[in-house]
C-alpha cells in the first residue's frame, strides 16, 4: 500500500515552507502553471509528503527569462564580489545542515547517518571550493606570436546554463551544477527530478538568504519530458548540463543539437571492482560492501561488478555474502540503520525484477527479496550478492541501481582488465592488490574517469569527476569543473596602429 497517510512532522519540520509552490523564479516561490500535480513520496513509509504544482513551459521560459536578466549584473561583479557571496552561501548552508540533512533523508530514503555526515558536508565543503575558485577566472597572457601584435586568452561566463539533476543525489548534484556555474559568472536554471525537489529548493532559498542577486539561481519542478525538454529546447540556454541515464543523456544531445548548445552529461555507470589474487581479502570485502550499497546502490560509481581473480574467488563470495547479512536494513531516521529503502517502489520493483531473472542463469547467494514486518509498506530491498553470472548477461552489462553486486572470477591479469573494460560505461572503477606495479597497470588500462586503488567511492571536491565512453562527458568539481562553464576568446593588439595599413596592402595592394 503506497501514500497511507501524511509524513509526520518530525520526520521534516519545514514542510510547511513550500506552501506558496514548489517553483523558485527570480528569488521566490511560485506555483507550477502545468495544470497537473505531483506528490513527493517517503519511501521509507510509503507517506505523502508533499503536494505541488509541477512547472510547465511557461515556468520554464519565466525562469530563463529571469536568469537572462540577472547574467548582466552577475557576470559583471568583480571575481571578489562572487567569491564574497558563495562564501555567505557556504555558511548558510552549514548553519541549516540538520535541516538539509532531515529533507534529503525524507525524499530520497537515505540513512539520516549517511546525509549528515556526508551529502550535506560534501555540499558545504563545494560551496567553500568554488567560493575560492571564483578569485581564479583566468584567461592566459601571450606574447607576440605574428609580427607587431600581442595576443592574449579571456575565459568569459557563457549566459544561461539549463541543467537537469537526478534523484539519487539531489542536494549534492544540485550543488554540482550550480555552484561552478555561477562562481564562473553564469545564471542558471535548474530542474530537479520531480520525485525529489525539496532540497534544490531549499538550495535556492539559502542562496537568496546569502545575498545571491534574484534571478542567478532559478528552479524550475516539473517532469523531463515537458519542463526538462523545454529547458533543453530553449532558445536563450547557452549551456544544458545533465546527469542522469545514458538513453535519456542521448535525448538530450539530439534536443541541444538544434541550437547547438554547449553540453555536459554525466550518464550511467557500470563501475567494476578488481580484486588481483595478492590483494588485502579482509579490505576488498569491506570495500566491496560499502561501495556497493551506498545509498542503497543508486550511485553511477558504485561497485557493481567485483571481478575476483579465481584463487580468491570462493572466499571472496563467502565472506561477503556474510559481511551483507549483517548490514541493517531500516527506516533512515533510527540511529542504527545501515541501509534505507530505495527512492521509490517503481525503482524497487526494477531491481527486483533484474535479480529475478538472474535466478534462471546465475545463483543469488543472500538477499534477492524485499523485507516484510515493519518495514513492507517502504520501498526496501536486501543487499543482494549475485554469483557465477557470465559477461554477456544483464546483470554485468547494464545499470541496475540498487543493492546488488555481481562477482565473476577471472584467471589472468589480462582477462581482468579485458573483463573491466567490457561494458559501455567507463565512469569509475577500483583495483585492489598490494603490488604496485599491477596497480598502476590499472590505473593505465581501465577505461573510466576515475580508478581508485584499495578503496572504492570517495570523491572529493578538488578533484574531477566525469566519465569515458557511454558514461558521457565534461567534469563535475575540481578546477576543471570550473573552466567547462567559461567560454574563451582570443583578444589581438595591434601594437603599431600601421599593421592594419601593412595587412591591406598585403592583401589588395597599394590603393
């Protein structure tokens, strides 16, 4: 039974700061004009949280329309004055963590432990980042490459970014997008996903607080296929900005191809974890745990795929079969729950469904069932272990989302990489063994945008993080980050106010 009564107001005590609509435009809230709602669900119990107007195409154009107002202004404050601003932000944002903490936990299922001690401190520390960043907007001096001119490089902000942000990371990919946008002097509007919009909001209302001009930050809540698409489609979005699938980030493209928008995507993944036969066995098993459920395994970095070199093999499979049973499973506000429902029934059925039709051709060694009793009315699902899948079946090739790791063995050092390296994604990757040089044949070989050794997960924001391959392109975080929001121009002198004259005799002679 889903939605069997209203979300207590402990669970979230800013509910009611949504009353006048869940769309921001231009520094206030105001109510999608779609004519249809939506309702934000918690899916620990199945409760209504919150009901709202979802944006339309209208909403869409007001919020570019605002974010195209504001560009001026912001793009023309010194480096200083927007690195003054996000440093206020940083500090709202740490000021509301619990609150931040409270709302990701409610729309998402995750563990109260995990938001606090990690989505939300994560978001803080990117904000702190790119304060700085912004006093780092540099284009590059030149010399005197053609005769009596001197050139040099300018990185200028590009306008209107329009971004679209997923469900499984809504406060941090929210601060992701936003936050290099705009210390590169860009506006942006923002759609979050419709299922998940309470944080982007609250984002915005702290940017506000903080002293971010009306207009630099603009949401817009409504689903991808009308608000998102519009949002792609529209005319004066200089830049879209999209994590999510891949067939979806292939949608995308083909809609910023007609107006030959500038693009960011950061689709799925598939990440492999490689346990070479000399690697810590006690470590990998821990690591292979944690990067597997985390956030019940809706991450595109998560270790879905272990590969285990075959005298390792059965022990591996045995003890992290073991290692899960004692993961618990709960509601996300107790103290002592490890693992919390997924972001919706809909996304628990799918996992459910792919581990089902892995019983027919491979062996689900624990897991592989929703929990009943307390927590059957959520959208639970036990970490799962799949074994002895072959390469080419579903569970290895494609995205499942969920909390379940499939573990292949493999002989050669060779055949591992190979195996690794055999999906269409290329977003993250690990490799265990204590030899170095094995190691860094790893990092050489594997086809991703990051390759841990000895560990799987961590991210930080001085760092890149992006993918190869069908994992799509361009870099969230780090300086990197930074520069794809910036557009360069070359500036040429003439230093001699007669080449011109020099060039034109050049080219029409004497006249």
């Amino acid at each position: 039974m889903h939605n069997p009564g209203n979300a207590t107001p402990d669970r979230f005590p800013a509910q009611d700061r949504f009353a006048d609509g869940a769309q921001y435009i231009a520094g206030r809230l105001t109510k999608g004009t779609s004519g249809r709602t939506h309702t934000v669900v918690d899916p620990a119990t199945g409760a209504d949280v919150l009901t709202y107007d979802l944006a339309g195409p209208d909403d869409v154009d007001a919020a570019v329309a605002a974010a195209r107002e504001a560009f001026p202004g912001w793009a023309g404050a010194t480096p200083g004055e927007r690195s003054d601003a996000l440093h206020r932000f940083a500090a709202v944002l740490a000021e509301r963590a619990e609150e931040f903490a409270r709302a990701e936990s409610l729309q998402c299922g995750k563990p109260l432990k995990l938001t606090r001690e990690f989505d939300v401190p994560g978001t803080v520390d990117n904000a702190a980042f790119f304060a700085g960043a912004a006093r780092h907007l540099q284009g590059q001096s030149a010399g005197e490459y053609s005769g009596d001119h001197t050139s040099y490089v300018r990185r200028e902000p590009i306008g209107v970014v329009g971004s679209i942000a997923p469900w499984n990371y809504p406060l941090q990919m929210a601060a992701w997008k936003i936050l290099p946008a705009i210390a590169a002097g860009n506006t942006i509007v923002l759609k979050p996903a419709e299922i998940t919009p309470l944080t982007s909001l609250m984002f915005a209302q702290a940017a506000t607080e903080a002293g971010i001009p009306d207009g630099v930050i603009n949401i817009v809540s409504g689903t991808g296929r009308e608000a998102g698409e519009h949002l792609v489609a529209h005319s004066d979005v200089a830049m879209t900005s999209f994590t999510g699938s891949t067939a979806v980030g292939k949608r995308v493209a083909e809609v910023a191809t007609a107006t030959v928008k500038r693009l960011h995507l950061e689709l799925g993944g598939k990440a492999p974890f490689l346990v070479f036969d000399d690697a810590d066995l006690d470590a990998a098993v821990h690591g292979a745990v944690a990067g597997a459920l985390i956030n019940s395994g809706q991450d595109c970095t998560a270790a879905t795929r272990a590969y285990v070199q075959r005298p390792l093999y059965e022990a591996f499979v045995e003890r992290t079969a073991a290692l899960m049973d004692t993961v618990r499973v709960g509601d996300p506000f107790a103290p002592g729950t490890d693992l919390g429902p997924l972001v919706s029934h809909v996304q628990r059925d799918r996992v459910a469904a792919f581990v089902d039709r892995a019983r027919s051709y491979a062996r689900v060694v624990c897991g592989g069932e929703a929990p009943q009793g307390d927590l059957k009315e959520g959208a639970y699902y036990r970490p799962t272990l799949v074994a002895d899948a072959t390469q080419d079946s579903e569970v290895v090739q494609d995205e499942i989302f969920g909390p379940v790791l499939v573990v292949l063995p493999f002989d050669t050092d060779d055949e591992g990489i190979r195996l690794a390296n055999d999906t269409p994604y290329g977003l993250a990757a690990s490799a265990w063994s204590r030899d170095v040089y094995r190691a860094n044949r790893a990092t050489r070989e594997i086809k991703a945008g990051c390759v841990w050794i000895n560990d799987h997960i961590p991210i930080i924001s001085e760092m890149p993080h992006g993918g190869y391959k069908s994992s799509g392109f361009g870099k969230d975080m780090s300086a990197y980050s930074f520069e794809e929001y910036t557009q360069v121009k070359h500036v040429m002198f003439d230093n001699t106010a007669v080449a011109a004259k020099d060039w034109h005799r050049t080219v029409f002679g004497d006249r």
